[in-house]
C-alpha cells in the first residue's frame, strides 16, 4: 500500500491510482502471512504424524478451542464483508484487505479453525473426511480455477440476475456449478494425474540414477575407514 507508486508507474498511468492500490494489496508481499500460516501448519501436522498417533490429550484441547476459533472466524467474516459492504463484488475482498488487522485476523483465525479441526477428535474431522467430501476435495483445484470464468461467461450469455435473492444463489449455482466440476474433473483426469505420475517416475528415475554412485561412494567410505582402523 505505501509503494503504490511502483505499480502506478508498472501501468503507466493507464489504471486509477484507487485500482492500483487494490491490486498492489494482493500481491506479495500482502499475502506472505497466510502461506506461511499454511505451510507452517502443514509442516506441524506432518511432523507430528511422523512420531506416531496424536495424543489424546490434544485431541481434547482441540476440541475445546474449535468453538472459539469458529466464532473469531465468524466475527472476522462479518468485519470483513462489513468493511466492502458499499464497494462492487469484484473489489471487495481487495478492499478489505487494504486494512492489515481485517487481513492478519481473518487469516490467523481461518488458521486456527482449521487447526483445531485437524487435530480434533473423529467426529469434529467426519464432515471434512467423508468419500463425498474428498472426491469433490480432488476437484477443488480445478473447481477453484475456472468457477469464475464459467460464472462471468454464464452471466453474459444467459443473462442471469444480480438481485441476490435465495433464488438468484441458487439459479447462480445451477448456472455454474455443475459446468465447473465437468472442468475440474477432466482438469483432474487429463492434466492433473497425469502430471502426479510423470513427476513421480521422474522421481524414481533420478533416484535410480544416483543411487549406484550414492552406494559406490559409501562403500568406498566404508573402505577407507576399515583400513585406516587396521592400520
């Protein structure tokens, strides 16, 4: 937000200097708290994993701070949509996120909802590991890339309401929901897998290669030292 001058000059005045600061807000470094939130978590969550079972204990505790973290989650959403609450859809979440508290709090509170989810006992995990939920949690990539492009194209071309009533959400949903999970679904079969396979054959193919020279040299190693204690 303090450099906006740096993206004014990047479109060389073509863009109002109020857009401008909308989209430097969601570039890096404006995001940089919530992957490192995200990928803190995940390393956590992994590493304790590796040393076996979670403890029943933080199981329990876990349990206990999911409603807390629901409801600061819940308070963040409304301060969040209550801040762009005058501002056009397409600007909202950028706007909000101009102001860093509504930007760290909805992402630390996001965080530590999920948290407790993930740590939490069987039945506060079922709603988010069940096969429905996880076939469709495969689609979410491609779901997530190409649920607004069918939405924009579907409101042009079919001229759909923007009143947003009960039955607009739902004629919205009809319009675009099941046109995207076909995408995401042959995103996940043509691209996706494939790709997953490709790169783990690579995987295995440079551990192939490396792994004689790798076994060679610790033989040598192994050698050496074996001489130099007889000698």
């Amino acid at each position: 937000m303090h450099f906006d001058g740096l993206f004014l000059a990047v479109s060389d005045g073509a863009v109002p200097r109020d857009i401008v600061r909308l989209v430097a807000t969601d570039q890096l470094p404006g995001w940089a708290f919530s992957f490192a939130l995200g990928m803190t978590g995940a390393w956590a969550y992994a590493e304790l994993r590796r040393r076996g079972r979670l403890p029943s204990r933080l199981r329990r505790r876990a349990s206990v701070w999911a409603l807390p973290a629901l409801l600061a989650y819940a308070l963040f959403a409304y301060l969040y949509g209550r801040e762009s609450r005058e501002v056009p859809a397409t600007l909202a979440g950028s706007f909000s996120r101009e102001s860093p508290w509504l930007a760290l709090g909805s992402s630390a509170s996001r965080a530590a909802l999920m948290a407790a989810i993930a740590l939490g006992p069987a039945w506060l995990l079922w709603p988010f590991v069940n096969r429905p939920v996880r076939r469709l949690g495969d689609l979410s990539f491609g779901l997530y890339l190409m649920h607004v492009s069918i939405g924009l194209y579907a409101a042009a071309a079919l001229g759909l309401p923007r009143d947003g009533g009960l039955g607009t959400v739902g004629l919205w949903c009809v319009a675009v929901f099941p046109a995207s999970l076909v995408y995401a679904y042959a995103s996940l079969r043509l691209v996706e897998r494939p790709a997953r396979r490709w790169g783990r054959g690579f995987e295995q193919r440079e551990v192939a290669a490396t792994w004689p020279a790798a076994a060679s040299a610790g033989a040598a190693l192994s050698e050496r030292r074996g001489a130099e204690a007889r000698g």
